[in-house]
C-alpha cells in the first residue's frame, strides 16, 4: 500500500470512495463526499493534506484535513476520512493519518482537531480538544471532539473552532 497526494484524476474515485465508506458508517449525513468537493474548491484547501491509499493500483482510502481558526490561530480539521469497506482494519486509516500528521507538521501547523469515535481516534494519538482549550461550536461530548498536538507543544489555544464554511457550522 503507498499513500500519495491526491491528484486531479482522482476526484472521481476519491468521491466514490467517500460515499461508499459513509454509507455503512455509525454517523454519517450521507453528503461527505459533497463536501470534499467543496473543500477542495475553498481557501481552506491544502493540497499536500488530500492523500490517497493505493492498493494494487486501486484507491482504497482517503484522507482530507483542511484549514480552520481557533483564536485567529491556523489549526487543522480531520475530516472526513474514508476508507473502502472492503480494505477496512488493515491499518489503512491510521496510516493515512500518520502521513497526513508528517505533513502537516512539516508545513507548521501545530493541532489537527477531529470529530469522531473517540475509541479509534486515540489509536492516532488524539486527546479531548478541550485538554488544550480547544471548543466545539456544537454540542457533543468531550471525548468526541479531539486533538492531536502535532510537534507535541501543550499550548492552549483556548477559543472556538471555526470551520470553513463547506462544513455548514456557524459559531454559536
Ligand atoms: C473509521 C475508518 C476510517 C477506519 O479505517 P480503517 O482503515 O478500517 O482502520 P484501521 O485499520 O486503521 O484501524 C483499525 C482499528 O480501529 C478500530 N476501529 C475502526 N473503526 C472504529 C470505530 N468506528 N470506532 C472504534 N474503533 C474503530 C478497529 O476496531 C481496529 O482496532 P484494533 O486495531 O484494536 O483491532 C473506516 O472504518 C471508515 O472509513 N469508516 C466509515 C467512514 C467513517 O466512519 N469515517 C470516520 C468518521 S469519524
């Protein structure tokens, strides 16, 4: 399996896989691939942070993080990840955020915050958001809602996430 940046001839596949992976998951709105079409064509957009599994050739996973603000403060949200039923439990969404997190380091940017199953997220490292001040602009549980310190800094941010606007959240 090799991960590699998403490319242009991949939309389509990648769109596929997103709606396919989110249709037997736990939660989902059923638009996840809708949104990665409209976070690709945001200013929240960060190329290097759209990567793809390859297996045999085939694209079997992906992974987007785009740019969000806490505090004026550029931070990154997971989101979505999605990986082929079929290729599901080999390791291949822990591996797509391993890479994604090297990246994201590299290009500066110190959390990554996630929405999700609390049970697989700390597999990736992740911590309730609210440990380094980071609020949800939603109601949900602690545990649901998390963050990765990148280079591993305890820094509090103490503010509000503020998602690109393709995710349909407003501060409240
Ligand atoms: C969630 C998802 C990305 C995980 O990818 P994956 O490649 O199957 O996961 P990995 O192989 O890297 O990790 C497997 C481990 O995570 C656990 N795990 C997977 N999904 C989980 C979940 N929803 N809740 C808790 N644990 C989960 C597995 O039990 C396994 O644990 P083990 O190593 O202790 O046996 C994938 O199942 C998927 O695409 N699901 C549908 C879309 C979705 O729900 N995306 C995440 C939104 S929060």
């Amino acid at each position: 399996m090799i991960i590699r940046q998403e490319r242009l001839e991949d939309y389509d596949a990648v769109y596929h896989i997103v709606k396919e992976a989110f249709e037997s998951a736990e939660h989902s709105d059923g638009n996840e691939q809708d949104l990665v079409v409209e976070l690709r064509k945001s200013k929240s957009f960060i190329p290097e942070l759209s990567l793809v599994a390859v297996e045999d050739g085939k694209i079997v996973g992906h992974i987007l993080f785009t740019k969000a603000l806490v505090q004026g403060v550029e931070v990154l949200a997971l989101a979505p990840l999605s990986v082929l039923p079929d290729y599901q439990n080999k390791g291949i969404g822990l591996s797509l955020m391993k890479e994604g997190h090297g990246i994201a380091h590299k290009l500066g940017y110190e959390y990554s915050v996630v929405l999700g199953h609390s049970k697989y997220y700390i597999k990736a490292g992740y911590t309730p958001a609210s440990k380094y001040g980071i609020k949800a602009p939603f109601e949900v549980e602690d545990e649901s809602f998390m963050a990765l310190s990148l280079n591993g800094s305890q820094n509090k941010l103490n503010g509000i996430m503020e998602y690109d606007k393709a995710f349909g959240v407003d501060i409240n």
